[in-house]
C-alpha cells in the first residue's frame, strides 16, 4: 500500500517537474486561427437560425417580424431576394453634403429635414446616349432614391471609365443578366440581317402615284413591325416616335438632347396614347393622369419603373424615420398662436378653420396652381387634360 503511494507521488512529481514542450509563434497563431474560424462558423451558424426563426414571411410579397420588439412589430419591408448586397461602384458615386434643409444664407427652406445615416449619391446615367448593347450585372439598393438601381456593363472593348461602366433605374422585373440597349443616337446599320431600316426615317413622297404611295407604306409598316419587335424589350430606350401607342414607358424626357424628367419614382409609369398627324407631338398620360403632348424625337424608356411595393412598406418606429434624415413634425393645433394659425385656444381644435400650413396656404383641396385649359390663357398649352382632381378622382378609384 504504502509502495503504491510511493509510486504514485513519484509519477505526479515528475509530471509537475517535467517543462511543457514549446510551440513556436506560428503553430500557436495557426492554432489560435483555426480555433476562431471554427467558432465564427459557429457563431454565424448560430445568428443564421436565430436570424431565420425570427424572420417570418407570413406573405409571399412582404418580409415581417416577430414582435419581440415594439420596433418589429409593426415593421413590414417587401421582399428583394434579387438585391445585391455589397457596397456600390465607388467610382459612380460621390459624398452627400448635408445642410439639415437649410439654404446657403442659413434659413431652413425643407422643413423636418436633419441627421440620418451617411450616404453616397449615386450617380446615374438619365441620358442614355450609348449606343450597344450593355448588360446588366446586379441591381442594387439606391438610399437617395425609392426604386432600385442597375449597374450596366458595355460590351464595346473600346470603352473605359464610366462609359463602360454605368447605373441606371431598374425596371420592375429586371435581373442580372439581362441585356439592355438605347437607341437615342439612331439605328444601327445591320440590325436586322437582310432589312433596310432606313425606311423608318424617309418621308412619304410627294406627288407620287398611287401603287408608289402603296409600296412605301407597306414598307414603312413593314419596317417599322420588325423595328418593334427587335426593340421592344424592358429597359430599351427609344424614341417616342417609334413606340407603338399603348405601351408602357418611363423616364420621358422633355427636350430631344436633355436627360429623363418625368415618371422615375418606385412603381410609376407612363403610357403613350396617341402619335397626332402632324409628327411632330406624342401624346402621352402620366402617372397622375395627366395627358400631355411631348415631342416624338424625345426619348423614353419602355416598361415600369422597379420597387412597386416601396409605398406599402411600413418602417416600424420614429427612429428609423431619423435614420433616413426626417426629423419630427409637430402638429399646427398643438402650436401657440404666434406659430401657426391652428394654435392657441383651449383644447384641441382648430376652430372651424380650413386646414392651411404653417404660413397660411389651404392644404387640402384648395389648389395653388392652375395648369392646362383650365388655367390662365396659354398657361400650360402642352396639357390636354389635367390630372384628376376631387370628385373625379374618387369616382376613378
């Protein structure tokens, strides 16, 4: 017994007094290095399942949440599976300047404007005068703007820069991997192998018979029908003299050589109407309803702008309003007098007044311009008719 304990306080006594074999840095940081890759793995395994169970997609257009949070409860974004992730070309971007609203004499001429994140304009290419076909590489998110954006990439080998590279809106439907192509700067020679596009630009001949004026008319259809079908695809840009009545369009653009102007918010779009007789004007109705002529050598471009469900998203709490750089409204009846024309008085009411803003002009229903026919003579003499208003709106709907 005692032999045995001998022995045993022997082998623990050379165990203690026996050194440790030594490591060099590299095994230890080779070591220590895989042993932190296996608890990232780990680790993000386990964020990726908390993540999953605390999404819930309880619609197929929508992403929700669990209401662990009073933030989350009422959070509701629409689903973008197709949206890139990373950060943008930085090259097509430049630092966002903040004024909180403020003009360069230092009054706040936007009201409620001030904080929120750090951003980076995107640059994007509204003029579209590259020729070519461009493909699309990804659609990314744009925080200066409510539809997404699309980075194209020019096939011509000749091209650098950002004439190579370029963004553009996305149209709803668009996916990596698409192809796009403007027609802005004419049509190509060869487009359609064994067609003479030309016909689309002459014009009719004058003083020429009848079976002359009958030829050039069927070709003229003839061209102008396999001109349609080879350019009438999402995302081309064409002139309006060249897009059939009927079809849907965006980001129209008011003078032959200047950039889209109209309809380029998430979910809008136009549609051309009418071509008139005389050439010259298209008549086009806008997102609002209004109709109005543009001229036909002024571009646009086919399909609907992307993001239609942006409008129905539902942010969730004020602080992600802080976070977009909105600041806090207050209401006009819980004003003093001196600060608004609702404040003052007793109780909240505004006293059976007509609802104004800040300074004085009606907010609802009263109209501050008068365009189209009904306004002033030659007030507006593009608009044919005018945007719905009131009765005839709700009556629309």
């Amino acid at each position: 017994m005692f032999a045995s304990a001998r022995a045993s306080n022997g082998l623990l006594r050379t165990l203690l007094t026996t050194p440790a074999p030594t490591l060099c840095r590299t095994t230890l940081w080779t070591q220590r290095s895989a042993y932190a890759t296996v608890v990232d793995k780990v680790t993000a395994a386990a964020k990726k399942k908390e993540r999953d169970a605390f999404v819930q997609t309880s619609s197929s257009l929508f992403k929700t949440y669990k209401p662990i949070t009073p933030g989350t409860r009422h959070l509701r974004r629409p689903l973008t599976p197709d949206l890139y992730e990373g950060r943008p070309v930085r090259a097509l971007t430049v630092a966002k300047r903040k004024n909180g609203g403020r003009n360069r004499t230092g009054r706040i001429t936007c009201r409620h404007r001030g904080g929120g994140h750090k951003q980076r304009i995107r640059l994007l290419d509204f003029r579209r005068e590259q020729p070519g076909v461009h493909d699309v590489v990804r659609v990314e998110y744009d925080p200066g703007r409510s539809s997404h954006i699309a980075l194209l990439k020019n096939r011509d080998p000749a091209a650098e820069g950002k004439a190579k590279w370029s963004y553009i809106l996305a149209t709803d439907g668009m996916r990596a991997g698409d192809t796009v192509q403007s027609f802005r700067s004419g049509i190509p020679d060869g487009l359609v192998p064994g067609f003479d596009l030309k016909a689309l630009n002459k014009k009719k001949p004058e003083g020429a018979s009848e079976e002359e004026a009958a030829a050039y008319e069927s070709s003229q259809s003839l061209a102008l029908g396999v001109f349609r079908s080879m350019t009438l695809k999402s995302g081309n840009v064409l002139p309006l003299r060249l897009i059939p009545p009927g079809t849907i369009i965006h980001n129209i653009t008011l003078s032959p050589q200047g950039p889209a102007i109209l309809v380029r918010s998430a979910g809008t779009s136009g549609q051309v109407m009418a071509h008139e007789d005389s050439g010259r004007y298209t008549q086009v109705r806008l997102q609002s309803g209004e109709v109005r002529k543009v001229l036909q050598d002024c571009c646009a471009t086919i399909g609907k702008v992307s993001n239609p469900l942006w409008k129905h998203r539902s942010l969730g709490k004020a602080g992600r309003r802080r976070w977009l750089g909105w600041r806090p409204e207050v209401r006009g009846v819980a004003m003093n007098k001196s600060d608004h024309p609702h404040g003052g008085g007793r109780g909240k009411s505004k006293s059976n007044k007509h609802p104004v803003s800040i300074w004085g002009w009606g907010t609802k229903g009263t109209r501050t311009r008068k365009p189209g026919p009904k306004g002033p003579k030659n007030s507006n003499k593009m608009v044919i008719r005018e945007r719905p208003r009131g009765v005839e709106k709700r009556g629309a709907v």
